[in-house]
C-alpha cells in the first residue's frame, strides 16, 4: 500500500488513510515474513526493531489491537514449546520399558495442555469480540491441517464476534468477509436440520438438469451406461478443497473403465469458486448454482455437510456415498476394475494363454 526509504538513522514513515480496522504486514521485501501490524483509524503505530534483528522481532506501540495480536500470537508460541517439550520426552522414552505408563501420562499431558489452550482462546475471544483481532484468535491452528477451535463446538465465540463486529464496523472487507462465512455456516445448521439423512445406497439418483462452467448443459440421465461420481464442495470449506487432490489422481486413474466426475460447488459467486478452481479440475464437469445451501440439487441429495459424494452405477443407482480419502480409490476399484479383473480371470480359465492387459 505504501513504501518509505530506510534513512541513515535507520529511521522510516508510512502515512495511511484508513476508514475501518485493518491488518498490515511491514516487510523489507526479502523472502523473510514481515511484521504484522493492527491499525485503527487515527492510529499513531511506533515501531522498533532492535540492532541486529529481523522485522518480525519488531516492537509495535500505539496500538491496543497490535498488543492484543502479540499476546495472541505469544501465548501460541508458548504453547507450542510446551507441546515440543512433550514430544521430546516421549521420543526419549518411546524405547524404554516403561513405554506403555509413559505414553499414556504423556498423551493424558498432551490432550490436557491442548484443552487449556482452547479455554485460553474462548476467553480471548470472549474479552475482544469487538476487535478484529478476535477472527485469527478463532481461527488459529495447531498444525497445518488443525485448528484450535471449530465452527460447530464453538459456535457461540464465532456468533458472538460476527455479531459485534458486524455492528460496529459493517464496511470493513475483513468483516464482511467473516460475516459472510458466518451466514453460509447458518445456512448449514438450518440444512443440517432440514435434511438429517441424504439419499440413501439403493435409491435411485434424482436427475438434474443445471449449466456448467463451460455452458454446456449437465443431466445425470445423459451419464447413464457410466459410473459418476457426484460430489460436492466450496472454495471456503477447507476440508472439501483438500478432497480435490484426491480427485485429480481418482479421474486419471478410472476414466478409462467408464467412470465421470459431476462436481457441484456451494460457491456464492463465480470469482470464489475460481479461486480454487485448478486446471485439472476442468477435465470433468463443474456445476454451480451459485446459492449455497438454497441450490436445487442440495435440496435433492438432501445434502447437509461438505465435503459430501454419492457413487452412482451405470444404471442410475446410488451404491456409496460419503466415501473420501483411499476409501474413494478402493472403492471405485471394487465397483470398476473387479469386474474386469473376473472377465479376465474367466478368460483364462477357457484359454490359459490369453494375454493379461487389464488393471493390476
């Protein structure tokens, strides 16, 4: 947003006109992080980066919301040497005699110090509901792949600082960005109730008639004679974006044996669904109504969380559903390579020559 020359002094100044809260990262453009910062309007930062350190190392004052981000940010890094501390010692102790009373003190330690830190955040988030510091505060994670606390658990901390939040600052992009996440999260606890159990393995798989990205038009029935995998997902539900990796290795592996994939996004626009839309993705067909939950076909499959997929057979009937991860390769494998794998092994009963060219 703003650049400022390094004087002999070492000393530096941004001037920034700003209408809502916001974060910032001040960085000298090396491959390092930056600094992360929280400025409010009419905000005077004082920024110090000791002799010898890097910006991250930096001291931000002026700013009760940069004070809130560094206790926050502190508090997880205290955590974490906590729980590095924990792993050490089972590592030490993981080959000795007594490793069945150690693993179970330390596992006992280890699930104990992460509940705390939960508590610590819900207090957190309690205490700072109408600051902006408070959406990383719920959203940060343990790992790459865990977060502290959950949408659906912690539902009430999530209400509460889009509640306040919303009110007080209703234009700011960071807000309404919560909020809007805040909204589809609503949508789902009402489609959750609504449709407790999906269409069931045996049913027969509703049709639709929807346009696709590419503007061509996508009916189940025009797939008859194939297996297809109907599955759904949003660019903003985590765990249904990880699925996609999968799909990637699942289409290039079954297209062969007569398999597609029907994919049907939750998206609230095309710019969102984009985003995450990765050009592999293209080879098989992406639908989207662009309403979330309200779509027609959610309403169909009775569908209440994502990621979600039903396996459809050749003649139009659900055989799977829900089945993610290796459980979608080996399942797909039963149903499309076995088959093959019979045909070949009655061929070989008649003719014990017959050269073996299907799947292994």
């Amino acid at each position: 947003m703003d650049s400022a020359v390094v004087d002999s002094l070492g000393n530096f100044s941004f001037r920034l006109s700003l209408s809502n809260p916001d974060f910032f990262e001040i960085t000298d453009r090396s491959k390092t992080d930056g600094l992360i910062v929280v400025a409010y309007p009419n905000d005077r930062l004082d920024v110090v980066v000791p002799d010898g350190k890097k910006l991250p190392f930096g001291v931000v004052k002026g700013s009760l919301g940069a004070v809130r981000l560094k206790n926050l940010s502190d508090s997880l890094a205290r955590f974490k040497m906590r729980i590095a501390a924990i792993k050490s010692q089972f590592d030490t102790l993981k080959y000795s005699y007594k490793y069945d009373s150690v693993r179970t003190v330390v596992k006992t330690l280890y699930l104990s110090n992460i509940e705390i830190y939960k508590k610590y955040l819900r207090a957190f988030v309690n205490a700072n509901s109408g600051s902006i510091v408070s959406i990383p505060a719920l959203y940060q994670r343990m790992d790459s792949s865990h977060y502290f606390l959950s949408e659906q658990a912690d539902l009430k901390c999530f209400l509460l600082v889009d509640s306040v939040l919303h009110r007080k600052y209703p234009d700011s992009h960071i807000v309404k960005a919560f909020h809007n996440q805040m909204a589809a999260l609503r949508s789902q606890l009402n489609n959750q109730k609504a449709n407790k159990e999906s269409i069931a393995e045996g049913a027969v798989a509703p049709d639709f008639v929807l346009k696709s990205l590419d503007g061509d038009t996508v009916s189940l029935s025009r797939y008859r004679g194939r297996y297809v995998l109907l599955t759904f997902w949003a660019s903003w539900a985590k765990p249904s974006v990880a699925q996609n990796a999968n799909l990637i290795q699942v289409y290039a592996k079954y297209k062969p044996y007569g398999f597609e994939i029907i994919q049907i996004s939750l998206d609230r626009n095309m710019d969102e669904m984009q985003r995450m839309l990765i050009p592999e993705m293209r080879k098989w067909k992406q639908v989207s109504e662009f309403k979330i939950w309200n779509s027609s076909i959610v309403k169909k499959y009775r569908v209440a969380n994502i990621p979600s997929n039903f396996i459809i057979n050749r003649q139009g009937v659900v055989v799977a559903k829900n089945v993610l991860n290796k459980n979608l390769y080996d399942t797909l494998r039963w149903y499309l390579v076995r088959p093959y794998l019979i045909k070949r092994d009655s061929l070989r009963a008649i003719a014990p020559n017959v050269e073996n060219t299907t799947d292994r």
